[in-house]
C-alpha cells in the first residue's frame, strides 16, 4: 500500500473585506420656485371713439328718460283735464207743437204736404263746459220716413247751465213723395185724432272749457211727440194742437 500522506488541515475560505457601514440616504433640497403669478389682462387703451360711443349711449337713455317722463306728466294732465272737465250730454225736451196743414195724396201719386212747428228746449247740464253746434238741419218724421223737407238751422252756441228754445217752423207745404202704406197710416191716424210725429235733429256738436276745445262730434235727437187733433185733423189756422205724450228726446253724440 502506497504510503498514506498526512491530511492536510481544511484551507479556511478567505472572508470578503468588511464593507464600511451604509450611510443613510442623503436628502437633497431644491429650492423651490413660488407659484407663478396670475397674470392680469392687458389693459385696454381707451381711444376716442369709445369715449364718444359712452357719451352716445348715455345721451340716448337721457332722451328716452325725459320723452316718457313728458308722455307721463302729458297723459295725467289730460286725464285730470277729462275728469275736471268732462261734458255732459245736453238734454232735450218737446214743449208745445203747431200744425198749420197736414195734407195727403191718393195713389198713385202719393205725397205729404205738411207745415209743423215744435217748440223744443235743450239744456245744458254740465257746470264747465259750454256747447256749440252747428251744420244742423231739422225734419219731420213719420213711422221713420221723412214727410218735409231738411231744414237748416243757424249755428247755436249754448252756455254752461244755460236752456235754449229752438221753435223752427217745418215744411212750408212742400210736398214730400212718400209710400203709399205711409200714406194711409197718417191718413187714418188723423181720422182717428192722434197723430204720432218725431222731430229729427242732425248736425255737430264740440265742446269748449277754458282754453280746452274739443274736436267736432256728429249729434243726432229724436223728439217722438204724439199730437192730438181735433175734429179730424185737416188745416188749422191756429196751429197749436195739445202734446198727449212728449218723453225725454233721445241724444246721441
């Protein structure tokens, strides 16, 4: 046997140099930037124009606040001038009545010759105003047809709480053709003693308070009167015939 060599000892594993202890981390600060700042609008350099566009703008609310505050004192003064001021209808009244003739045609010609005087008072109520008329005419009706002719009356200016008589004289004998039914009716209601008649008036009418006149209105009265006749009607030569019935007249402005 080949001789045994003696063991060697373990050969000890060579140890890694000591590493030097780890330092902790190193912080570094950066200096830190303040917030950015908000940056402000341009300003905007005013020229001229602008300046005359404010100067415009503001003169034109001026004109519109001056107009309405002068519409405004405008329309109350106008309200408290028709509160003050505000007319009163005249009124009218049939009093007495004169027929000098009443006259009738038979067909086939059929006419009305009449002459009729109606003697009718027109007041005027209002404490204000005064009335004036004028382009009147005045006719005399028969179941709403016209037996005269129109008659022009004069102008007729009439004061505040003041009665005016108007007593015209209607017809003078002018024939006036009209239906034969008409005919008839008046016919035989003269017969018969009571005769039904209405005084028509028509023309324009203003009034006037102070300073204030008002524009032209159109008027229209309506007398109905019922006449009564005596022995049959026919011509009188005193005219005068007794009013059975004579309500307020009926006026329209």
């Amino acid at each position: 046997m080949p001789p045994q060599q003696p063991l060697q000892p373990p050969q000890q594993l060579s140890q890694p140099p000591p590493q030097p202890p780890l330092q902790p981390p190193q912080q570094i600060f950066l200096p830190t930037s303040p917030p950015p700042k908000s940056r402000a609008p341009p300003k905007h350099n005013r020229s001229d124009d602008d300046d005359d566009d404010d100067d415009n703008n503001k003169s034109g609310r001026l004109l519109c606040a001056v107009i309405t505050a002068l519409l405004i004192l405008i329309g109350i003064t106008v309200l408290i001038l028709w509160l003050l001021y505000r007319p009163a209808k005249p009124q009218f009244t049939a009093v007495s009545a004169a027929v000098y003739s009443l006259n009738t045609t038979s067909p086939p010609a059929t006419f009305i010759t009449t002459s009729v005087q109606l003697t009718i008072l027109t007041r005027n109520p209002s404490k204000r105003t005064a009335i004036h008329y004028d382009r009147l005419t005045v006719a005399v009706h028969y179941r709403n047809h016209p037996i005269t002719p129109p008659a022009p009356l004069p102008p007729l200016h009439q004061r505040r709480r003041s009665t005016v008589m108007m007593s015209p004289v209607i017809g003078g004998g002018a024939a006036v053709a009209t239906p034969p039914e008409v005919v008839e009716g008046l016919a035989a209601d003269e017969a018969y003693g009571v005769v039904g008649l209405s005084w028509v008036l028509m023309g324009r009418v203003r009034y006037k308070a102070g300073w204030f006149k008002s524009g032209h209105s159109r008027v229209y009265v309506r007398c109905d009167v019922m006449l009564g006749f005596k022995n049959g009607g026919g011509s009188n030569p005193n005219g005068q015939v007794p009013l059975l019935r004579n309500p307020p007249c009926y006026v329209d402005i």
